[in-house]
C-alpha cells in the first residue's frame, strides 16, 4: 500500500504542469527538447511506470494485476467504522491474494471538496482499475467520478451514497429505510404534540440526509407534527454535540426525543443525565460499540439501528474485482435485515 509516482510527483520534481508531463510521456509534441529530457529522467530515476508499460507486463505474465483505490471520509479517527472498514479491506485483501489485487488506501483529513478530488486524481494517476468511495456529497465529487467513469475506471460507493456520480453500485443499509424504522421506535416512546431533535452530523453526507427524511417521512405518516420536529448539525463533533442538545434542551420544554443521526452519542446522553432527564427524553441511534452497549444497559439509549462497517470495507473490493474481471456485479448492494437492538438483546 505504498505511495508510487505519479504524473503530479514528476511535474512537481521538473517544475511543469501535469499537462507537459502527459505530453512528454505520451510523445507528443510542442515540449521543449530540455523540458522533454529533464521529464523523462525524473520519471526513469522514479521508476514510473506508464499505462502503456504495465499492460506489455501484463501481457507477458499472464494474470492482468488489478489495482484498486479506497477513498475514506475525514470523521472515521479514532471511531469504530474507520477500525472495522480497514479490517474489511484486510480481510479482501486476503482473500484477492492470488487474485493479484492490489489495494491503495487514502483519507481525508477535512471535509474540503477539493481535498477529496485531489486524492481521487492521486489515485487515478496511480493506476487504479476501480475506486470503493466513501465521502461526503458534493457537486465536484461527484463531477471528478463522472470524469474519471469516461476514463474507464469505475466507482463503488459505501456507507454514505454520491447518486449522481455515474458509480456503478451503492453498498451498505438501506439508509432511507433505517431512518423509517428508527421512527418507527421513536413513536412507541413518545405521543404527537410532544417534541424531538433530530442531531445530523453534516447534510452534505448523503447518509445522514436520508436518515433524516426517513424519519420525518415516518413520524409525519404516524402522526406526528413537522413542526415539532428540529433539525441541527453537530459535525459529529464532541462539543458541537454538546451545546447543540443543551440549546435544544433549554429551548424546547416539551422535548421527548432525540434521534442520533450522527456521531458523538456520548456527548448527547451526558446532556440528558446533566438535566436530570434520563428515561423522560428517549434517545435512539445508529451503530454498536462497547460504549453504546454501556449507554444502553443503563437506559441512557432506548434503541440502536447497527452497521455492518467490516462488510461495507470488503464487498467493494470483492465486487469491483469480479466486475473487473468477469463483468459480474449484483443488482443491489443493499443488507438485507435492518436490526434493532436495545437493552435486551445487545
């Protein structure tokens, strides 16, 4: 999984534009004679490798090796998914051993479009056959995938979905439908009239957004006012959480629920149990950790709606390489099985 040189390293190192690199290693023309040889030694001295030369070693050992890139969001540090993803991509790893796959890992360290459009240039220029994508959803995203599908390189989206960028199948839950069925739950704790916040960690992460229409789109079918339904952004952040609960706590004296769309549950029910409101306000949330198993055995959390984050790493990367190879994928990357688990049964 180690960083190669790529067309941006050379121009870079040559102090040229990627364009005049593409042109020198391709043998094209209006490059100046200096410019050409001082490209074409920084790319011997790299051992760059051109498209055109790993398809002539392809050739000539048979098996065509595949090289597959993995982009993850920044909001994965020191939380469970990014843990169990990168054991999912171990685990395909593994498995496409002897398959000759190779798989490149990058992530972001912010929630800057740009910085996602960037590595996903890194990793084309690296060679890449198929991309397993998981970022937030933003018009140049899904522009730069819509690119790169006309180069031939295809995408699989996980765990949070860019629709309109041309990829070749969304894998993870059913987001809408888990919104519905946390709903679903919320409505057996509460009765309409009274209050409920809804916390999302940011609306450009298309998972989140479905939840949250889900669950409108639930309790409005069951009852419950729009009205009396708030929505905030906490950015999955600790503090955010913190003052984001508190606020609505203070504001809104008839609030009975909150629905944990987002990261930083933690941060939620240490508001609840400051207010002396544990048990009175019910709070249900996605995913399964020990800490969440903790919040639910002493009834700070009344249910959870989990994840399958080690499946969401492998599947990506077992399908892109049977649609590489055999033009084989599934209709549908959907889990079947939405799970609710509570204090019971965890």
């Amino acid at each position: 999984m180690g960083k190669k040189p790529t067309i941006q390293t050379i121009a870079d190192l040559a102090g040229v534009s990627r364009g005049t690199v593409d042109r020198v290693l391709n043998n094209r023309s209006y490059v100046k004679a200096e410019v050409r040889d001082r490209v074409l030694k920084i790319a011997r001295d790299l051992g760059y490798e051109s498209p055109r030369e790993m398809h002539l070693r392809e050739q000539e050992t048979g098996i065509r090796p595949l090289r597959l890139g993995v982009l993850l969001p920044n909001w994965g540090f020191g939380h469970q998914f990014l843990d169990e993803v990168k054991q999912g991509i171990a685990e395909a790893q593994t498995e496409l051993e002897d398959a000759r796959v190779e798989i490149l890992i990058r992530q972001c360290k912010t929630e800057l479009p740009e910085e996602a459009v960037s590595l996903l240039r890194e990793l084309v220029d690296l060679g890449v056959d198929g991309l397993s994508v998981c970022v937030f959803q933003d018009q140049s995203i899904e522009k730069e995938l819509l690119a790169v599908k006309e180069r031939g390189v295809p995408c699989v989206t996980f765990n949070t979905d860019l629709p309109d960028s041309g990829r070749l199948l969304f894998v993870g839950e059913d987001i809408r439908k888990s919104g519905r069925l946390a709903a679903q739950m919320m409505s057996k704790s509460i009765r309409p009239g009274e209050q409920i916040l809804i916390a999302l960690g940011n609306r450009k992460f298309e998972g989140h957004r479905l939840r949250m229409l889900g669950f409108r789109e639930r309790m409005k079918e069951l009852g419950f006012p729009e009205e009396d339904i708030f929505i905030e952004e906490t950015f999955n952040d600790y503090s955010t959480t913190l003052h984001v609960v508190s606020e609505a706590i203070r504001q809104h004296p008839d609030l009975r629920g909150i629905y944990m769309a987002n990261l930083s549950v933690i941060a939620c029910t240490e508001v609840v149990r400051a207010y002396n409101l544990t048990g009175k306000i019910h709070v249900i949330c996605h995913d399964i950790n020990d800490g969440i198993r903790h919040l639910m055995r002493t009834g700070m959390i009344d249910y959870t709606i989990p994840q399958d984050f080690v499946r969401q790493g492998r599947e990506p990367l077992i399908w892109l390489t049977n649609y590489l190879r055999k033009k084989n994928l599934p209709d549908a990357g959907f889990f079947a099985g939405l799970q609710i688990l509570c204090s019971e049964n965890i």
